[in-house]
C-alpha cells in the first residue's frame, strides 16, 4: 500500500460537502465521507493510476458522488490535495487547482 496524504484543504473540501449533504437528508454526509474514505483507501492500494489532468495533478472519479480526489504522487507517497464537485463550473475547478502548490 501506498501512503496518502491528505491536506487540510481536501479535510475542508470533505467538510463542506458533507455538511452539504446533510442539509438535504440528516445522515447523508456521513454516507458521503464513508464513500470518500473508500475511494481514498482505494488510491492507496492502486497508486498514481488515474490520468494528470492539470500540470502534474491526477484525477480519481469518485464512485457513488460526482466528485473527485485530486492529488499529486511523490516519490513514494501521494498527497490528496483536493475533492470537488464535478458539477461545479470547470473553469472554477481548474482556477481551484492553479492555486494549490
């Protein structure tokens, strides 16, 4: 298995949506960090597999949610750097990106 990092950006992305999602059904934002957390799980057994989709950034698709992990491989580590909404506009998301170093 791979470590993974997880930056307090993404902890905060995962915090917003969860909120997100409880305020459209009580107990929805936990469902949605339990199905994250097994995405992220599933990037740490699998490694950099996903495509780069902005400079050295990778994308990996979420499974139940629109969202997606984004994150960068290091040496021997990866570094989750954000999870967004897939359904927001692609010039936010990719001005989002641009500002993560």
């Amino acid at each position: 298995m791979i470590r993974v990092r997880i930056s307090q950006d993404a902890f905060d992305d995962i915090r917003e949506a969860s909120r997100f999602y409880d305020q459209l059904s009580p107990g929805l934002g936990k469902y949605f960090r339990k199905r994250i957390s097994e995405d992220i799980e599933c990037l740490s057994r699998n490694g950099p597999i996903n495509p780069v989709i902005h400079g050295d950034i990778h994308r990996l698709l979420c499974n139940v949610f629109p969202f997606s992990i984004f994150y960068r491989s290091r040496s021997s580590w990866l570094e989750v750097i954000a999870i967004l909404d897939l359904r927001r506009n692609p010039a936010w998301i990719r001005e989002k990106l641009s500002r993560i170093r």
